[in-house]
C-alpha cells in the first residue's frame, strides 16, 4: 500500500494537496540549501523528487497535472532556454571564441552520439538503434547547472562564454536530433503505423504541402523517411523563423510606442508562451527553438528589455526548476535505478574522461586556448533538465507505441545525477588548481 492509498483508508481525500504542497516547498526550499552550501541544486533535488515521489508515493506528477503535463514541462523548458537566450550577446564574443563555440558543438554532437551509441549498445546488451536514442539525449548539456558551476568556480570570461554558449545550443539541438530519432525507431518497430511529425493541423498542412512540391519534385514521395527530413530539417528552420519574427514584431511595436513601460514583461511573457505553444503545434521541438531565438534577438538588438526581463526571468527561474526536477523525478522507477546503476557509471566514467577531453582537444585543436584552458573545458559538462524532460517523454511514447526501451529513463537520470555531482563538487576545485580562477 503506498503512502497516498494510506492516507486515503483513514479518510484523508485530497492527496493533490499534499502533492502540490511538497512539490513547491521542496522545489524552491532545496534550491535554498543548495545555495548556502554552494552546490548545484539538482544534486539534491533528482533525490528528494524519488525519495517523495517514487519511494513514497506521495508525488504522483501524471494525476497532479493530468495529460497537460508534458505541454507544461515543454512550456517550462523552453521558458529557461529564454532565458538562457537572453545572456547569448554576439557583441561580448571575440572571433576565437565563436570559433571554439561552433566546433564545440559541432565535435559533441557527433562524439556523443557515434561514441555514446556503441557503448551503451555494448554496456547494457541493447540494439544499436534503440542505444542511438538514449546516446543522442546524452548530447545535451545543462545551462541550468552549469550557471551554477561557472559561479563557482569563477573561471575567465572567454571560458564562461564558451561553456556557457555551447550548453545553451546545445540543449535545443540535442533535443531536435533525439526526437528525429525516435520518430526513426516508432517508424521502424511499427512500420504499418500512419506516423506524422507533427498531428496538428498546421503540421499536417505543411506535409501535404511539401508533399505535393518539393518531395514530389525530388521523387520521394511516400517514403517514409520525408517525415524525419521534416522533423530534421523544418523543426529547427520554422523554429528559429518563428523565434525571429515574434522578436521582430515586439521591437516594432515597442519603437512605435504601442507597448508602454508597464506592460513589457506581461507582453514578453505571453510572446514567448505563445511562440512555445505554437512552435510545438507545427513540430516537436520547434518551440524550444522559438523560445531560445527571442532570447537572443532581444540580447543583441533590445538591450534595455534584455536586462528588465532578466530580473524577472532570474525570479521565475528557481522556480520552474524546482518544479520540474522534482516532478519528473518522482516518475523514476527505482527498481530499474538500482539494475542499471553499474553499467550506467561505468558509461559516466567514459562520458566523463574520454569523450568529453576527447571532443574537447579535437574541437579546439587549433584555437587560441591554452592547455590550461582546454582541461577547465573538458572538466564541464553536466546533463541537466532537457535530457531528463525528455527522457521522460520519449518514454511514454515508446510505451504508448509498444516499443519499449526499460533502460532509458534509469541511464539519463543516473547520468544526470552523477555528472552534476562529479562537476559540481570537482571543476571548482580543478580550476582553482589550474590557476584559472579569477575570485
């Protein structure tokens, strides 16, 4: 009998209460401690979200939140890669370090998901395709957590931007790629079944669309891999475009005073939302995009709004983490936690001291870095709130689908948890060590 059926028997019938209760304190409450003892918040958040959650039962996120609940853990991503946009100024980066940014990038997309593949498919005995799924969510980073670390460990300037800017893309990116790829392996485990990109009747307008031109032209037609180019191609496209135009549109109407000082934020707020929601009913993942692009078009081109939306963003901001670090924990089923604990360190230790210092030397082989600087940057990369959001998603569906891969929510919460711990407690102490630190 769990917690909540207890309390139910002695005639306690609002565990939602209890529910929300925990979810709010322990949420924001835990990122207090955390900060006065000077650690990542996540270190203690992912336990405390199972230890209420899955352990008690007293969290139960899917009856809290109902099916609106993955639209709200999208809704509260894509508000923190906004806000993570918002910090993404061209103007502060020298030419070397967008260099360092865009190979960076680059060389951990690829590492990450070749690398990654063949070692989750050895480790844990899995088809290479399934393994390519859960490599391919490893590829994000965590802006959330590495924000955190940098303050830290209070590296230089160039090694902030360039950390910093290669775990904000990288998240958007990560999540694109691993979607492409789980559209491959329901297309693949079920190959009679109708499978769009996007159900919406925007998304299916386009196919239809793109259907009847440019596929037809290019004799494609009724393959099924036009939904992966799709996914692949349009999802990042019509998302950065819709994260330009809804930038664009804020800055007209605020040069022609339609907008006053007042209503600023409630009007960024409602824009990004909005973009969110409607980048996500045209393809999945669209609106992450949309959301990080506003971000950064008001960073370079409105300044002023930049920083107004930054107080408010650095208020929200705790509490949207706390939210959804301890509800989609509560999801985690222990028992698998605890079967896939070894191989899944073994592959923290491969991420941590292979393919990290490996993508790290190879990306900035002829950049203006030092050696020292190249460690601190191999010594950052902690997966955080998108690998796990979508962890937990692409988990539902497979099983909806009847494709089910058991070990991939207990492997991307176990990497999580333990490369926020091993950076978090470490790369302060490495670069103090390496003479990089300016505090």
């Amino acid at each position: 009998m769990t917690t909540v059926e207890y309390l139910a028997s002695i005639g306690f019938h609002e565990p939602v209460i209890i529910s929300l209760f925990l979810v709010f304190v322990l949420g924001v409450g835990i990122q207090w401690i955390a900060q006065i003892k000077k650690i990542p918040g996540i270190i203690l958040l992912l336990p405390a979200g199972m230890f209420f959650g899955a352990y008690l039962g007293l969290i139960d996120s899917t009856s809290l939140f109902g099916e609106s609940f993955y639209t709200l853990v999208t809704l509260g991503v894509g508000f923190l890669l906004f806000a993570d946009g918002l910090n993404l100024n061209f103007s502060k980066l020298e030419k070397s370090e967008k260099s360092s940014i865009k190979k960076m990038i680059l060389f951990n997309t690829i590492l990450c998901l070749v690398l990654g593949t063949l070692i989750i498919s050895y480790l844990f005995n899995m088809k290479w395709y399934d393994a390519t799924l859960i490599a391919s969510l490893l590829i994000v980073s965590g802006p959330t957590v590495i924000g955190p670390i940098l303050e830290y460990s209070k590296p230089n300037e160039r090694l902030k931007h360039i950390t910093m800017w290669e775990a904000i893309v990288t998240d958007p990116l990560g999540a694109e790629i691993a979607t492409i790829i789980l559209y491959f392996l329901l297309i693949f485990h079920n190959p009679d079944e109708l499978l769009n990109t996007a159900s919406s009747p925007f998304g299916q307008i386009i196919h239809n669309v793109l259907q009847n031109t440019i596929f037809k032209v290019l004799m494609v037609h009724g393959i099924y891999f036009d939904d992966l180019i799709i996914t692949a191609i349009l999802g990042v496209v019509i998302g950065c475009l819709l994260g330009v135009l809804i930038a664009a549109f804020y800055i007209q109407a605020k040069n022609r005073g339609l907008i006053k000082n007042r209503y600023v934020l409630i009007i960024i707020w409602m824009l990004v939302f909005g973009g969110i929601l409607l980048g996500e009913l045209i393809f999945p993942e669209a609106g992450l995009f949309t959301a990080l692009v506003i971000g950064i078009v008001l960073a370079n081109k409105e300044k002023r709004t930049a920083r107004i939306t930054k107080k408010l963003s650095d208020f929200i901001e705790p509490i949207i983490i706390g939210l959804l670090f301890i509800t989609l924990s509560a999801m985690v089923d222990l028992n698998k936690l605890w079967e896939y604990m070894v191989p899944s360190l073994v592959l923290v230790a491969i991420l941590i001291f292979v393919i990290r210092p490996l993508t790290t030397f190879i990306a900035t082989y002829k950049e203006k870095l030092t050696f020292k600087e190249k460690i601190f940057i191999s010594s950052v990369h902690p997966r955080g709130i998108v690998a796990a959001a979508s962890a937990s998603l692409f988990s539902l569906k497979l099983n909806h689908s009847g494709v089910g891969i058991p070990q991939l929510v207990p492997i991307v919460f176990i990497v999580i948890l333990a490369t926020v711990i091993i950076y978090g407690f470490f790369t302060p102490y490495i670069t103090k060590k390496l003479g990089l630190n300016t505090g």
